[in-house]
C-alpha cells in the first residue's frame, strides 16, 4: 500500500504556507538549549514556575529540552538586525503526564514581527487572516486579553465551535515586551514587534475532528491512513 504523509506534518506544511504568503521566512532552532536563550531572555526569570523541574526536562543545571520554539526568536535576534519577520516551527518537550490532552512532546509554530510602528491591530488583522485560511472563510473568532512573560499586552486567540456549542483557544499572542528586546541588543525606542505560539497537535485535533492526542503518535495504520 501507499504510504501518506502524517498529519501533523500536512498541517505544519499549510500553517507554513499561508504565513509564507503573508511574507514570514521561517527559521529554526537547537531543540536542545540553555536557560538563558529558553528562559531568562525571555522575561521568565529564575524564581517562575515554568523552570520547575516538574514542567522542564533538564540535561544539566543550565542546558533543556526547549518548551517552547520562543527560544529560535531570540537566537535569530541576536544574530539579525531589524526589520524581523520570521515563523519558527519545530518540536519542543513538556514534563507532562500522558492522556487525551497532554504529551511529553509536541509541536509548535511561534511568529514574531519586529518593524518599526507595528501595532496590535496588524497582529489581530494577520491572525484573523490566518484562522479563515485555516479553517474557513465563516469561521468566526475572538481575542481575550491574556498573560504571558516575553508578550505586553497579551491576548489568547479562540475560535467557535459548532460541533461543540463553545469557544476554542488555537493560540496566544501579544505585543513583544521591550525587555525581551534590551536583552537581545535591540533598542525598545526605535523598534516594536508582535509575536504568538500556536501548538499543532491542538490545531490538527481540531480541523480534523481528533479526540485523543496520543494517535499521532502510536503509528497504528488504521488511524495514520484516513489522511
């Protein structure tokens, strides 16, 4: 029989695709990183709960498994001068128990636009444009104000589903804090910037109707060959 391509990557490859239209380039990064590059330069300092051994995989007491692909945005920073305008996609690791929801490991897409006067309104215009390339000209969506270290303000990105009768979260985002850009040699004064993390496990879960996280990753045949 003929084999298909998995899932998850068909949906890598289409988030790719529209963000490629929109003129992201996309970058990568070393899936094994120190505290600094996933942690400290981005505003999470060494007392936050997300450095605990307990949501970490640590190899040393400074060098990880990354949480998330953030850590491949400062690493372009550093080695970039502005204008920036880059998607980073790849595998990051979680100290989580298994179940329905939740894997050890998955898969993330992060964007991040550094310009100068870039507003919150071009953020909510690109991710708007991307959830009806997604998932429909009619989806509806909406923006909830949120929290995150390295993003001020911040906001979480739901869309509706009819199925289910209720709002969705597909992603966060928010204007880039101007510590992040101190810590990596850009001037907050001259430069602004919009970022936001999507997981595509979530996003696959979704657009195609799956319940249990845990079939991407058992390679049984009679799951993998519905795609």
């Amino acid at each position: 029989p003929v084999g298909s391509i998995h899932p998850l990557t068909q949906i890598l490859e289409e988030i790719k695709a529209i963000f490629i239209r929109l003129g992201f380039s996309v970058a990568y990064g070393p899936e094994i990183d120190t505290e600094f590059f996933n942690f400290e330069a981005l505003n999470i300092p060494k007392h936050h709960p997300a450095r605990d051994m307990q949501d970490t995989f640590y190899i040393t007491d400074e060098v990880l498994l990354r949480t998330h692909t953030s850590n491949t945005q400062i690493h372009y920073m550093e080695n970039h001068k502005p204008p920036v305008r880059i998607i980073a996609p790849g595998r990051v690791y979680r100290n989580e128990d298994i179940s329905v929801r939740s894997y050890c490991l998955f898969h993330q897409v992060e964007g991040l636009y550094v310009d100068t006067g870039v507003t919150f309104s071009e953020l909510i215009g690109t991710l708007e444009y991307f959830a009806k390339e997604l998932f429909g000209k009619d989806v509806k969506s909406r923006f909830r104000p949120s929290y995150f270290p390295f993003t001020e303000p911040s906001a979480e990105v739901d869309i509706w589903n009819d199925e289910r009768g209720q709002w969705l979260e597909i992603l966060g985002c928010g204007s880039v804090d101007p510590a992040v850009f101190e810590n990596v040699g850009y001037d907050p004064g001259i430069w602004q910037g919009y970022a936001f993390g999507m997981g595509v496990e979530r996003i696959a879960m979704l657009k195609y109707k799956i319940g249990d996280i845990r079939h991407f990753y058992q390679g049984d045949v009679r799951f993998l060959s519905q795609f």
